[in-house]
C-alpha cells in the first residue's frame, strides 16, 4: 500500500512544512486540489447525495502545476499529484505541456489526477458548455495521449480541429505519467476504466468503497482491459493496520490522508500515522 498526503485539507501556510515531514517520514506522494476559478454564486456538489459546494467561494486556490514544480526542486523522492486537475477547462495543448513540463523537471515523479468536474457555474464563466464536459475530457484525453507519445500529431474532433504538430520534449516517464480518473458516478468510473491508467475516489469508508472499486473492475474487465498495475487511490481515514489491510482486500493500492483535525497538528499526525502503518 502506498500513503498519499492530501494537501487540500490544510490550511495553505502548513502545505511545504508538511510535504517536507511526508517525504522525511516516508510518504509517497502529495496532492493538490485544483480549480481555475470560483464564481460566487455555486451550486451542485462533488460528493453524492449533497447539493451544496464543500467549498466557499473565497478559498485560496494556487496554481497546480506552478506549486507543484516549487514542491519538486524542494523535494527529491516524493511523488507529486493533482487531486484533481480540470482537464477539461483547457485547451489540450495547455494541459499536455504544463504535464510534460512538470514530469521532466521532476524526474519523472507526476501522477495526472483528472475529472470531469462538478461545477456548473465555473465552466459557464469559462464560456464553456458543461452538458458536453463528459465528451470534451475523453477527446481532451485521447488527444493527449499521442501528443506525449507520437512525433506528430493531427486530429478533427468535435472539441478541437488542427493539422499536423509536433510536441517536444515528451513526458519522462512512458507512455505518458499516470493518468488517474477522478469521479464518483458511473460515468467517471467508467472513463477511468476505459481511458486512465487507475481511478482516484474522494473519501471512503472500506465498505462505501466496495461498490465502487467493484464496478470499476467490471467495467475493466467489459472493456477487455487487465486490472494488474491499474491503480485504485481513494481518501480513507486509517484508524488501525487492519484498516490498511481491509482496503488491500479490495484492490486499494494507494490511500491518500489527511490524519490531523487542526492544520497545525499536521505534522505531528502524518508522524502518528507513518508508526502506525510502518512507513
């Protein structure tokens, strides 16, 4: 099992202290939240059942790949991901070169979180129609993918048109970093299946994730797609190494934590859960 620490819980004054203390301690990885902008006026919710946003609309909100590139020239071992990137705000030339960027400048340590968004109200002040979101991000996928692995591109889809480029330098690692499928619902769950090389879930129980991580492998297994190596990384709140072990059961191969009530005991909670699970 790998432990990621989920730097969205904490107040942004305590993020490289507390990446400084996961790499020290062992963790394998950090992860960003990601948003382009905030409308003061939301609706709608990324976790089912719940129909107001989780976040107001002033929450400071940096840069993804901007931060992310500061974390790794301080940094030398920890994995760097996005918890989840808007992929489908942006242009895919956008996207695939900041990825490309920040994999080289880290030697090969990023892990592409990515979803398909839940609110409404940030893709219509981008000009952008949230009904088609679902299709734009498969294109947006697709698109770069061969962008990181072909020498030249051309491509005429629905969302985007344009002949042949070239895109250099590619991504360190190969084919392409991991691209990890955020969502809940079916359809998320689906794309992950189909286009990512895992599926990254929001926080879980062992029980609530069971479903979950069940319909992802028949969903795998429908598409004719192996499930060795396709990673299952979820929030989990770990209370003892039988917690750890029950999601192994499942599939789990990652779980990303955030094991402190208060930003300021961050650090002492990351030390707490690395002697619990042996870090």
């Amino acid at each position: 099992m790998k432990f990621g620490v989920a730097l969205g819980a904490l107040n942004p004054h305590f993020h490289l202290e507390c990446v400084d203390a996961a790499e020290r301690l062992g963790y394998e990885s950090v992860w960003l939240p990601e948003h382009l902008v905030f409308p003061v006026v939301m609706s709608r919710s990324p976790r089912s059942g719940e129909d107001h946003p989780p976040v107001p609309a002033d929450t400071p909100v940096l840069d993804a790949f901007t931060y992310l590139a500061f974390i790794a020239a301080r940094t030398t071992t920890i994995r760097l991901g996005t918890h989840v990137y808007n992929i489908g705000l942006r242009h895919p030339f956008v996207s695939a070169r900041a990825v490309a960027t920040l994999d080289i400048l880290s030697g090969g340590r990023f892990e592409f979180g990515i979803g398909a968004s839940w609110l409404e109200q940030e893709w219509i002040a981008a000009g952008l129609d949230f009904s088609t979101r679902g299709r734009r991000v498969d294109e947006i996928i697709g698109v770069a993918k061969r962008l990181w692995s072909e020498p030249t591109v051309e491509h005429h889809g629905e969302f985007f048109d344009f002949e042949a480029v070239a895109f250099e330098p590619k991504p360190m690692q190969k084919p392409w970093p991991p691209i990890l499928v955020g969502g809940e619902s079916a359809a998320a769950l689906r794309r992950a299946a189909r286009l990512g090389d895992g599926w990254i879930g929001m926080g879980h129980t062992v029980e609530s994730a069971a479903a979950s991580v069940g319909q992802l492998l028949e969903f795998r297994h429908a598409a004719g797609l192996a499930t060795e190596g396709f990673q299952i990384c979820l929030g989990a709140r770990i209370e003892s190494r039988s917690d750890v072990e029950r999601f192994e059961a499942l599939g789990v191969t990652r779980l990303i934590v955030s094991p402190w009530k208060r930003s300021p005991d961050a650090v002492e909670g990351l030390s707490r859960l690395a002697n619990l699970v042996s870090l």
